[in-house]
C-alpha cells in the first residue's frame, strides 16, 4: 500500500499508541455548524436534550474524562439560544464538555448556511454543478458570501479566540468541514502570535481538483485557500482529496510553496501540514445495537418481506451525488442480462430525506421513483415487486436489513467517506458482498474486500452485482474476513487518535 500522504508515512513510522490522558493538560475547542446536542421543548413542555450522532463526539466521548473540551456550534433550536453556554454530561464517559452556542441574525446564517455552504460549496466539492447553466453567482450570493458565510465564520473565530484566552493550557482548535473554511485566518488575525493555538481542520467531504474550484470567482476562492492555509494540520478522507488539495493551493495561491512529498504548504510565513485521516465508526456500539429490540423488530419484517429470495440493499439520503437512479438502473440491466434472477432477488432501497427545500432534491426522488415504478412495471409481477423502496429516517430498521443483505451496493458519484460501506460488513450474517463506487472515500481502505466498480459505467455495476449474487462460498467468507478485520482495525477512535498524534508529532517538531 502507498505511504499516506502527510507528515507520517506510515510505512517508514508507524503509528504509537496513544493515551487520552496525554492531553490532560491540554484544552481542546471543537468548532463546528451542528453541536453535540441540540435542545427542544417536549410536548409537555419540558426542554430536553437530544445528543447528536455525529462521528466526533463518539470518538471524544472516550478521552472527556481526561480533558477540558469546549463545543462551539450555531443554534438550531430557541431551546439553543435560551441555553446558550453550559455543560454537558456525556452517558458514555465521565466527563463532561462545555457547549457554547452562537446565534447569528437570521439573515446571515440563511447565507452562510443555505447559499453559499449549501449548495453552492457542497455541490461544487462534489462536482454536480451543471456547468453550462449552474451555478449562477449573482448580487444575492455576493451578499450572502459578505453578509453571511464571512460574518458567521468571524463568530466563530470571535467566541474561538475567546475561549483561548480564558485557559493557560496548551490549546487545540479543532475546526470541522465546509461551513468554517475562514475561520482559521480570522483565528490569527485575532490573536497575537505568541498565544495562537495549534489549530486542525477536518474536511468531511471531497476536494476536487483545481480545474473545478474555478467554477468560484478568485475573491472566493483564494479566501478558503488562504482560510485553510493558516491551519497547521488539514486532515482529509483520503489521499487524493489531500493531494487535490495541494495541487489546489500550488494553482491558485500566488508565492505559496508546497512539497507534495512532505505534504506541506508553506505561506504567508506559516507551514500547513496536509494529511488524510479517513473517518470511520463506533465498531462496538455497532455490534451491540444487533440486539436492540427494535432492531430485531425490525429484522423480523424485513424477513417477511424477503421471504426466500436474495437481498440486494442499499442505504442512502436522497442526494444526488449518491448516484441513487444509476443503481436502479444497474438492477434493471442485470435482470434483462441475466433473468435467471428474475422473481429471486429483491432490490430494497432504504431512502433518508435530505435538503427537502432544495429544489433539485425533490426532483431527485420523483426521478427516483420513476424508474422504480418502471423496473416493476416491466418484471414485477402478481407474485413479485423487484424494487421496494422505504423513505424515512429510521437508523435501527437500517441496521436491521444491513443484516441481511446478500449484496451492498454503495455507487456514489462522490463521496467522502460513506460510512454505511463500513457499518453493512461489520453486522451482516451472510457475508454480504460489497458493491462499492471507487469515487466513494471508503474504497481507499475497502477496496481489497470489495468489488470495486466506476460509478457511472451501469454495465460495470449490473455484472458486480452478478459477480455478489453469484460467489462461492469460500471467497465471500475471505471478503467479508478483510472487511471485518479493515474496519475493526480502524475505527472511529483509531480517527480521532491519528489526529492528537500527528498533533503530538507537529509540536515536537516545531
């Protein structure tokens, strides 16, 4: 395997272990647009707290009895903006991080958030802008990039800077994704250089190469260039998201110097260090929530509905850059190219809504359905429905049928990391093949225990499928081995701890 871009190849210097209680003297400031919890009034009244199920705050749940952690997020909720400050008990560990929520006017988060984040950012990292017609930039986007994402991104840095300044401990920033890409330059414009922090970015999606950031006018994107070049570690999914990045930076930021091969970015008097850390899950809690029952609830009608047939699944939000219509499409051509599998396997697709105000969306699930309709109009039958497709956020019926699956078709266009590739092997009981797009973040671990497909060649996907539906025995037990041993051995603590050691590294080094 290819060392890992960054300052740790991990070929030559292997990872050391490291204990949460290192940082004990540390204080850590975890900055991002959603917090761990989020707070609302029941219908009696009563406000509670709902924690969030993010990544990050499982992975700091195990070292938040060791450290002194501040959660700066926006409020989503009015329970947020009357909460304001506080601590937060965690249930799985024995400490406790102090939230704070920021509450910018209405109007400048409506920009930060719904222009120029979403969409404008997310769709061009994902490359899905229609370029001959989207996007359009306009007054409106101007205002909202001035008015908005700027001021928002400011906020941050203002309550960042403050919470620097309450603590003598060494401090780590930890800044997260595509919303506070400004953020670390406000930081030390903010701050003397004699107090500045150590501060890391974690992008939690794709970077495409320089070509596509063009689709941005200069001002714009040489402020996120510039913005993510005062950070002093900038952690990507993977390694060609890394390099995109530097090969982003040496296009488009005069007098920056990189060094591809150390991963660093020299400018404006400042060394970022660039590396891939790719995201992964809470394995043990994963394997407990099998016996929830719920969970096994859930199984038993999966089963009914199955009956004896094969199980192709997959689990996705309804986004376009999941390639979701390709797949239905793919099914279609494996039931014409090979009808022995006609009225014996079943395609479910579990469907998450997502960004319902976003017009493109919607239109995405008509389109969806459409070709779904079509599939069972074609090859259904009295007897046989080839596509059932169930829409609505349910994680434990998801679990449930990750169980079951004979094959996982993961197809995205782009992703950064999709971690459903990495929760379908660790619970299923049929050593279920893989079906995995290699523009999809996890096929930079995963590709030695999967089928690797390109996600717009539809022939391609039907005959992996094929190839899942079809494999003997001993070679499905060797996959679903790899998998299980790939993802077990990297998990979402392994994520988090790659980061506080390359940390580790970049003080010792300084």
């Amino acid at each position: 395997m290819a060392d890992r871009l960054g300052i740790i190849p991990t070929e030559t210097k292997p990872r050391e272990d490291i204990d949460f209680s290192t940082f004990s003297d540390w204080h850590i400031i975890i900055a991002s647009n959603r917090g761990p919890v989020v707070h609302q009034e029941s219908s009696d009244g009563q406000i509670i707290q709902q924690k969030g199920s993010g990544g990050l705050i499982t992975g700091l749940a195990g070292m938040l009895q060791y450290i002194n952690a501040t959660w700066i997020s926006c409020a989503q909720t009015p329970q947020d903006v009357d909460f304001h400050e506080g601590d937060i008990p965690l249930e799985e560990a024995n400490g406790r991080i102090h939230v704070k929520f920021i509450h910018p006017e209405q109007s400048a988060y409506d920009g930060y958030y719904n222009v120029i984040a979403n969409p404008l950012l997310w769709f061009l990292q994902h490359s899905m802008w229609n370029i001959p017609s989207e996007p359009v930039i306009d007054h409106a986007t101007w205002n909202a990039w001035d008015n908005g994402y700027k001021q928002v991104n400011h906020m941050f840095a203002e309550e960042i800077v403050e919470a620097v300044k309450k603590t003598n401990k060494n401090t780590l920033v930890m800044l997260q994704d595509y919303h506070l890409y400004l953020t670390a330059r406000y930081i030390r414009e903010l701050l003397p250089k004699a107090e500045q922090p150590t501060i890391l970015h974690f992008t939690h999606i794709p970077w495409p190469g320089p070509e596509y950031w063009r689709i941005l006018p200069p001002t714009m994107r040489q402020a996120i260039i510039d913005g993510l070049c005062a950070v002093d570690l900038l952690g990507f999914q993977t390694q060609e998201d890394g390099l995109n990045f530097i090969r982003t930076v040496e296009s488009h930021l005069p007098r920056a110097h990189v060094k591809y091969k150390r991963g660093r970015i020299w400018y404006r008097n400042h060394a970022t260090h660039v590396q891939d850390f790719p995201i992964s899950i809470d394995v043990a809690n994963l394997k407990a929530m099998r016996h929830d029952e719920e969970v096994i609830e859930q199984k038993k009608e999966i089963q009914k509905i199955l009956g004896d047939k094969k199980l192709i699944l997959r689990v996705d939000r309804i986004d376009p850059s999941k390639n979701i219509i390709r797949g239905f499409k793919a099914f279609e051509e494996l039931l014409s190219l090979h009808p022995q599998y006609q009225e014996k396997v079943l395609f479910l697709a579990l469907l998450v809504p997502s960004r319902r105000d976003v017009e493109e969306y919607k239109d995405y699930l008509d389109k969806i359905m459409a070709i779904s309709g079509q599939i069972n109009a074609e090859y259904g039958s009295s007897e046989w429905e080839p596509v059932r497709i169930l829409v609505g956020e349910n994680y434990k019926r998801a679990i449930a049928a990750l169980q079951l699956y004979d094959v996982l078709l993961v197809n995205a266009v782009a992703d950064g990391m999709n971690l459903v590739a990495k929760e379908g092997p660790i619970v299923n009981e049929h050593n279920g093949v893989l079906v995995l797009s290699e523009r999809a973040g996890a096929s930079q671990q995963l590709a030695p225990g999967a089928i690797v497909i390109s996600p717009c060649d539809v022939y391609a996907t039907a005959e992996a499928i094929h190839q899942g539906l079809s494999m003997g025995a001993e070679e499905k037990i060797t996959r679903a081995r790899s998998l299980n041993w790939l993802i077990e051995n990297h998990d979402i603590y392994c994520w988090l701890k790659d980061q506080l050691h390359a940390v580790i590294e970049l003080s010792r080094n300084s």
